[in-house]
C-alpha cells in the first residue's frame, strides 16, 4: 500500500512570481496614480477660479478694455486661498493663480503658476493659458480643462 504526499502549500517559486506581478503593477500604477491625482487638483484649481475669471470678462465687457479690471475693483472679488491655490490676482484683466506648496499638492504642481491673458477683440474675450507646470500631461491637461471651462 502508497500513500501518495498531498501537495501542502505554494512552492518558492509559485511565490516569487505572484511577487514579482505585484511588483510590475506596482511600478506601473503609483507614476499613473501620482499623475492622476496632480491633473485632479489642477482641474480643481481651474474650477475654483472661474468666478474671477468671468468678473473679468464682465468688467472688460462693459468698460470695453480690461485695463483696471484687477483684483477688489470693478466687481472683481478678492480671492481667498484653497486647499489648491494659495492665490489669484487679477491686474489690468490678467489672471495669476499660483498653486500651493509642494507639500500640499505634490512637487508638479507646488509653487506653479497658471496665467490667463485676456485679448478683447470687439465684443468678444478670449483667454491665452499659460502655465509654469513642466510636466507634460499635468500641463496638457490643465489647458485641456481651462479651455473647456472658457467663460
């Protein structure tokens, strides 16, 4: 009479592939993730300043230039900080934000500024983005969003 051996667990083997499938999807997901969540706060930030930005375009409206359309005149509010942006001022119809700390939104956004400048022609306002985020998809994405969000 054999008594066959019942097989009693994961080999060495099996164990290091599972672990090293864990760490391939690993190294593709946190860079994925890292840059997910960045273009979450710039769109974020984009949307939380659309009030000044339309204050704007109404002053430069209806004085038919944008210059003394800035901050706390013409019924362009003053700002107050976000968890995104630390500030926005507009100055004679342009728009600075400026991002928050490193600490808060991560090193591709820390310290970053975005820029809209007005151009009046006749009756219509449009914008040019600009923005000092050097990251590709993160910059992409915030002029993606600012375009699309237009006043």
């Amino acid at each position: 009479m054999s008594m066959k051996r019942v097989q009693q667990g994961f080999t060495l083997i099996e164990l290091m592939i599972v672990v090293a499938i864990i760490g391939i999807l690993a190294a593709v997901a946190i860079p994925q993730y890292k840059d997910y969540t960045a273009k979450t706060k710039a769109a974020s930030a984009v949307s939380s300043m659309d009030g000044v930005k339309k204050a704007v375009a109404l002053c430069a409206q209806e004085n038919g230039t944008t210059t003394g359309c800035s901050s706390g005149t013409n019924g362009i509010p003053a700002w107050s900080a976000t968890d995104v942006l630390t500030t926005v001022v507009a100055t004679d119809g342009t728009i600075v934000a400026t991002f928050t700390p490193a600490a808060k939104v991560g090193a591709d956004l820390g310290d970053q500024t975005i820029t809209f400048a007005p151009s009046l022609n006749a009756s219509r306002l449009s914008w040019t983005i600009t923005t000092s985020v050097a990251a590709g998809a993160i910059k992409d994405s915030i002029i993606k969003n600012s375009t699309a969000a237009g006043t």
